[in-house]
C-alpha cells in the first residue's frame, strides 16, 4: 500500500505544486453529460474525442487492476498569462505556448515521481498521462480535491487559478488515505470568462463549443480566417486572463516553465520574415512546432492568391 505523504512529498521533489489522490473508479455520472456534448455537435473536428469513451470513464480500461487516481497540477503562470497591453494589435500566443512542450516536461516530472515511488514499493505497477490520452483529468483533478471546474471549464485550482497544467499517474495499488473530492465551486456571480470570450464559444454549462473556441482554431485542423481568430495565432487566454482568481495567483515556480521567448516582442513583419530553420531554432522544442510556420504565418494575416504574406 502506497503511502499518501510519500506521495505528495514525492509530487513536491518532482517540481509539482499540488497533487490529490482519488480512488480509481467508473465516473459514471460524467458518462451522460459527456455523450450529450458530443451529440451536439461541441467537439467539432476533436473527433478523437468520439473515440475510447469508455476509456475515458474508467481507468480500469487503461491500467489494469487500477487502484488509485494520483493527479498533479503545476503552475505556468508567466508575464504575458495577465493579458497583452491595452490597445495591442501585434500577434498573439497564449502563455503556455511561450515555455518547452508542457507535454514532454510534465511526462519527465511525472516518470521521475514513479520511480520515486517504485523505489518503495518495487512491484508497483501503473502508467503516466499528459493530456494526449483518454483520460478525463480535470474531472479527476476535482476528485482528489484539487480545486473546481470554472465557467470557462477550466480547472480551477485555490491559490493558483486556472493556468496551471494537469498529470495523472494511474497505479495498480491502493492509498492509505485519500482526499476527499471538491465540493462546490467559487465563481460565484462572476461571468467576466464568458463576457471576454471574443469568440462566443463558452456555453452556459461550464464547457465548450469547440467549433467557436480560438484555441482549437489555431491549433488543431482546418483553415480559419484571421478575422475569426482575434490577433491570435496559436491559443488563447482571452477567458483567463481576466478571472480574478488569475489576477491574484503568484507566477509558476519551477524553472522548467520559464518562457523561451517573448511573443510581444515578435511583430508580423518578423514572422513572414522567418524561415523554417530559423523557426525550428527558435521555437522547435515549444508547443508552436505543432502549428509549424506556415500555419502561424497565415493566422498573423493570411496569404494572398500569389502566397504572399500580408
């Protein structure tokens, strides 16, 4: 039996602000609201979310003989998280696109805790999770009492707000204690998310019409117009850049999230000037290889018949 302070003093070792620990179970009651959103059409081109839904229900189905839920949670809050400059036209990229691939830093985060934790308990058994697999994190992030679901349907993590980044290690043996799930949640009265939102793309429900939502427009596939995508080229804070809880949350603490570049900094004259090395070099080992150059390009303007950058 896997201990819930070695745990957590583990999760502190690995660079982790917050871990909780749930016991591994069917979330059954998310299985409705899950399949309604699909059915109406949300996900839009996320199609990969049709797919391994009961999966995404049970982590049974992805670890076998699967106990425990350990999901930690880090903060990448930086200088650019609070909003670009009143009157701003330039380009721009959400905050989290700023620093390395989260996916890969939290994957060696959350591999590192493991061993720390197998090191105790030689025949523990158990896989990571970072975002790319069928896994409803943030529903298990309330769980193990890390914080609650906001309107923007963002975690909401007390004390650091919603810019933080989620892993899970599923493991195959059971807690001596585990915490107790979230209750109840601190929006209160406020729909400053939703009023922000240039898009329109948060629904009253506390989640996503992803056929609206800028990050998916930039990121994922299809050809939007510039107009659609408000000055951004790849993300979007708009909703969280202006929640109070954000606004009074400390910047992250672990140097594995300091921005390798100042998107304020980068106007469109440089980006239809760069070339796909000088992309790669600057921005290779960031979540902006996932875009890669063109697509950026056009999203700072678009191109004419010729291909020119405007």
């Amino acid at each position: 039996m896997l201990s819930e302070k070695e745990i957590k003093k583990c999760a502190r070792e690995a660079g982790f602000d917050r871990c909780g620990v749930a016991p591994s179970r069917p979330l059954e009651e998310h299985r409705s609201r899950f399949t309604e959103w699909l059915r109406g059409g949300f996900s839009s081109t996320l199609t990969y979310l049709e797919r391994n839904v009961e999966k995404r229900l049970d982590p049974s189905r992805l670890v076998a003989g699967a106990q425990s839920v350990i999901v930690c949670a880090v903060s990448y809050r930086n200088a650019i998280s609070g909003g670009y400059p009143e009157g701003w036209n330039g380009p721009k990229i959400a905050s989290y696109a700023c620093a390395r691939d989260y996916h890969d830093v939290i994957r060696g985060m959350l591999l590192e805790m493991f061993e720390r934790l197998r090191a105790a308990e030689p025949t523990l058994r158990g896989r990571v999770f970072v975002d790319t697999a069928p896994v409803l994190e943030k529903a298990w992030a309330v769980e193990a009492g890390l914080g609650w679901i906001g309107r923007n349907s963002l975690l909401v993590v007390p004390g650091l707000g919603s810019f933080v980044l989620l892993g899970e290690l599923i493991v195959d043996s059971e807690v001596d204690r585990y915490d107790q799930p979230y209750c109840g949640t601190g929006c209160g009265s406020c729909w400053r998310c939703v009023e922000s939102c240039p898009a329109g793309a948060i629904r009253p429900d506390r989640t996503l019409d992803t056929s609206r939502c800028i990050s998916r427009l930039t990121i994922e596939r299809g050809d939007p117009e510039p107009e659609q995508l408000h000055g951004w080229i790849f993300g979007c804070d708009a909703c969280q850049s202006v929640c109070p809880y954000n606004r009074s949350a400390p910047d992250h603490r672990s140097s594995r999230f300091d921005p390798v570049y100042d998107p304020r900094q980068i106007d469109r004259t440089d980006w239809a000037a760069f070339s796909e090395e000088e992309f790669d070099s600057r921005f290779g080992a960031t979540p902006l290889a996932r875009a890669g150059l063109e697509r950026m390009k056009k999203a700072c303007g678009g191109e004419n018949k010729k291909g020119k950058i405007l």
